[in-house]
C-alpha cells in the first residue's frame, strides 16, 4: 500500500464522510453530531500547527479508503513526547488488515517525530480494536469507567500503549 499526506484541499470530504459514518453509527467516536466542513478546516489546521501527519491511502479509483494521525494526548509541556492515534477506514474496507498497516505507519513517523508513546483510547466493548492494538504490541494501561455517554448507554474508555525507544535524549525544553 502506497501511503499519501492528505491535505484539507484534496481529502476533507472524504475524511468528513468516514469520520461522519463513525460518529453516526458506531462508538469509535464519542460525538453525536456529524461533523461539518469547518470543524474539518480546524481539524487539519490543528494537525498542521502540531506537525502531525495525516496519512491516507487511496483505492484503483483514486478514492480514500481510509486515514491515519496522531496529535496531543494531553496540552501540557512535559506529555511532550506522547501522542494519541487514530485510524479509520472506509467501512468498505474494514477487516481487511489495512489498519495494521495504517498503524505501522503511524508508529514510524512517531519514531521519526522522536515520540516516546503511542496512546490509543477505546471503547471498552470494541473487542476487536483492542485485540487489534494488542497485535501491535500495545498494553493495556487503564480504564476510565462510564466515562461517555452514547447510543442510550454508559461507555468505558481503556487505554492502550506502545512504548517507543524514541527520543534518544528528551528534553525539559
């Protein structure tokens, strides 16, 4: 799979659409309105100002099957070195071991970035991203319960991790 940076020009609205699709009818996202055009045009200007990718892959028509990115776990100086991920695809798509890919990826530009850690939130009850994240070698690092409220139901959230051996020298800057 050849991987491409997606930009807001060329991919918000199929970007729109899968994040939309995820909203709407599943708890990978605790939202419950769909998205719009400008919440995208923020989402990319955040990704851009923090120098987070947003990698994407394209189909034989040259239609996005899905994307990647990670940005700020948390705000503060010294989570400098952490990031949360996320990867969506096309429902289309689903299940057919493009995620990993994805994922792999991503870990590689966090290498590069110089992250330390990859955190991936997820729904408590998504069987199958946890076992995905296990696969990649994450660990399991908590639970927040009924930390969300979606679909007429209480919602746990666990937290997965991967340690990288990035950044060789951290710093206090």
């Amino acid at each position: 799979m050849k991987f491409i940076d997606c930009t807001y020009e060329l991919h918000a609205p199929e970007i729109l659409a899968i994040f939309n699709h995820a909203i709407l009818n599943t708890t990978a996202l605790w939202e419950y309105k769909a998205r719009t055009t400008d919440t995208m045009k923020i989402w990319f200007e955040t990704k851009s100002a923090g120098n987070f990718p947003v990698i994407g892959a394209l189909d034989e028509q040259g239609t996005l099957i899905g994307f990647a990115s990670y940005g700020t776990f948390r705000p503060w100086a010294a989570y400098k070195y952490s990031v949360e991920h996320s990867v969506y695809l096309r429902q289309d798509q689903q299940g057919k071991g493009l995620g990993k890919l994805f994922m792999q990826e991503l870990i590689q530009r966090a290498k590069t970035q110089g992250f330390h850690t990859i955190i991936g939130a997820i729904d408590a009850d998504n069987k199958s991203s946890i076992a995905f994240h296990e696969n990649l070698g994450f660990e399991y690092a908590g639970t927040l319960k009924q930390a969300g409220y979606k679909f007429g139901r209480w919602l746990d959230f666990v937290f997965y991790q991967l340690i990288l051996e990035t950044p060789l020298h951290p710093t206090e800057d």
